[in-house]
C-alpha cells in the first residue's frame, strides 16, 4: 500500500508464510570479488538504510525529536512504549508531506498470552491517544499522520522468555524482524529483549528463514523500487550528489532481490 507520499507502505503482520526452508546465509567465497557484499536481504536493507540516513532531512530530524520527547513524556507518566519506524523515516527521507509508519510496542496484562493486543485493545488505544495527545503539543506548527502497523505485547516476549516450553513464537519472530528493519525510538526498552532472544541460536536460524521470506514479500511489492526512486530525488533536491558508494549499494541491493 503506497503512503501520501508515494513511498511504500507494508506491514509482515498481514502476510501469511509458509513453513518451509530457505537459504538466508549463502556466504560468499572468502577472497571473491563478493566477500564484502551482504550475505542476505536482510543484511543488505539495514545496510543500505544506514547510508541513507547519511541525508536525513530537516523534518525527519524534527520529527524524530518529537516523537522522542513524546514517547519520554509518557513513559514519565508511568506508560512504557516503544515504537519501531518504518518508511521513508527509516531512511531518513521525510518530506511534510510524508505520513510516519510505525509499530506500537508495549506492555498489557490483559492479552498476556497472546503476541499481539490487536490494533482494538483497549490497553493499546488509551496508550495510543495519550502518546497523539502530547505528540500534538510538542509537534505545534506542523502536524503529520502516524500510521500504526501493528501492536507487539512485551509481557509476551517476556513470558516466552521465560517458559520452559515457550509458545507460539510468530510474535517474536515479528519483533526480530521489526527490530532489524525498523528505527527505534525508546531502544533502551526493549534492547535487552532482542539481545536475549539473539542469543538463542536455534530460534535465530528460524529467525533468518522467516526474515528472508518476510523481507522477500516486501520487496517485491510494486512501490518498493519506486521507494528508492523518491529517496534519490529528495537527496538531489537538496543539492546534494549522490556519491557512487550508494548508488553502487543501491545496486547490490536492488540485484540480491532479484536473486
């Protein structure tokens, strides 16, 4: 689904998967002319998008400040939240007209052995209109819209942490991914989560499996190319010349999802 701004739109909560095997780390040669390239997707996207945030706009940096401030202010109120970003804010290329993608992480008792809260829980909702309330008296003067994608439930992550026979694990799965991709705001919350599940071999070999399909799907959506065009053209509009090591990124990335 394109955003306003033409940018592509996606979230993997809505993309069914089928449990089946695939390669996530063809390493190349050590010596090849492909050694220094990325070994997945995966690898590739969260490269390429820490070059482009090289050229974060104006208004991504402002927007990032707010968004900051406002997820502080309600963790201060006693609500602890954390978002992911995804979207041209995840690359830093954010023009006003840009809407603001992201993923609500947060802690609710009531759907405790579920994943994930549903965009309708109530919890969730409350969370939701307090972090837009206060978001709109910091953010005065410009005003942009926040599209929440989908809803993880830490308590989860926490219990499937610790159980000894741990359930459904598609909720992680979906906080791996989300954490890979996306650009976190209020990373101290949830940063010692990823590092103990990353710690956990057999669930990250399952991990890149599911990521390299998840990541798979995205890309190969119509906007995805279209995304990188208008990415490109705001670097230019700002007079700044695209170096050759991101178009060369650019093309490494672009010709690994065909592969």
């Amino acid at each position: 689904m394109a955003t306003n701004d033409g940018t592509e739109r996606w979230n993997v909560a809505s993309h069914p998967f089928q449990k089946r095997r695939t390669s996530f780390s063809n390493q190349p040669n050590p010596g090849s002319a492909d050694a220094d390239r990325p070994a997945s997707l995966v690898e590739a996207y969260q490269s390429l998008k820490h070059s482009y945030r090289n050229y974060d706009t104006k208004v991504a940096l402002r927007r990032m400040q707010a968004l900051r401030r406002s997820v502080q202010e309600l963790n201060r109120r006693g609500y602890a939240i954390a978002l992911e970003l995804l979207g041209s804010i995840n690359f830093g290329l954010v023009e006003s007209s840009s809407d603001v993608d992201c993923i609500f992480l947060h802690y609710c008792h009531e759907h405790l052995h579920e994943g994930e809260c549903g965009l309708g829980c109530p919890n969730m909702i409350f969370k939701r209109d307090q972090l837009l309330s206060i978001l709109a008296e910091i953010n005065k003067g410009e005003s942009f819209h926040i599209e929440f994608l989908d809803v993880l439930n830490l308590r989860y992550i926490e219990h499937w942490l610790q159980a000894e026979s741990p359930p459904d694990q598609e909720p992680i799965l979906r906080f791996l991914f989300y954490r890979f991709l996306g650009r976190p705001v209020n990373r101290p919350l949830i940063i010692h989560y990823y590092e103990q599940l990353e710690a956990n071999t057999e669930l990250m070999q399952t991990f890149h499996d599911y990521g390299s399909q998840a990541l798979s799907a995205y890309i190969h959506t119509s906007g995805h190319r279209h995304s990188f065009t208008k990415y490109n053209e705001r670097i230019i509009s700002h007079q700044i010349r695209l170096p050759g090591d991101l178009i060369e990124e650019l093309r490494n990335y672009l010709d690994l999802e065909q592969q």
